[in-house]
C-alpha cells in the first residue's frame, strides 16, 4: 500500500521523466542505430490526485494541534519532494 500512496504523491506533485527513442536499420546483415533522441517531459501536478491524498484520512477527528502538525508535516514532504525533482532535473 505504501508504493501505491507513493506513487499518488508523485503524481500529485508533479515529476520530470525522461523518454528515449531509437530507430534502428539493417545495414550488412546487422541492425544498427541509426537516430536516438532523448526527451525530458515534465508531467504537473494533478490536483486528482492531491484529492485522494487529502481524501485518505479523516481529518475531521483531529484537534486544532493536530492538525496544525500535520499541516507541517505535509508542507515539508512537500517541500522535499520539491527538492528531490530539482535535484533530478
């Protein structure tokens, strides 16, 4: 279950990937490239996403404190992922 809310986080902030194509072409009886091209997408958050995360606890049973820390605990994993997709770039 952790992967899958990982893999929500990352769709809900955003991330960079990079794509690579290649052409190949039989010349003298083996195939060799002939073209690669290396793309880097950027995908933006998706607010869907965001939603389930927010949506995965209640946090109607919290108190004002509670809430509030968990207010900071989610602006800094933000924060760090934000961080981590620089860092990637």
């Amino acid at each position: 279950m952790d992967k899958i809310r990982e893999a929500i986080l990352k769709v809900a902030l955003g991330f960079s990937l990079e794509e690579v194509t290649e052409e190949y072409d039989m010349k003298d009886g083996e195939m060799r490239l002939i073209k690669r091209k290396e793309t880097k997408k950027d995908v933006p958050p998706d607010l869907k996403a965001a939603k389930l995360l927010i949506e995965e606890r209640d946090y109607s049973a919290l108190s004002d404190e509670e809430l509030e820390a968990e207010k900071r605990r989610l602006l800094l994993r933000l924060k760090e992922e934000e961080q981590k997709n620089k860092e990637e770039s």
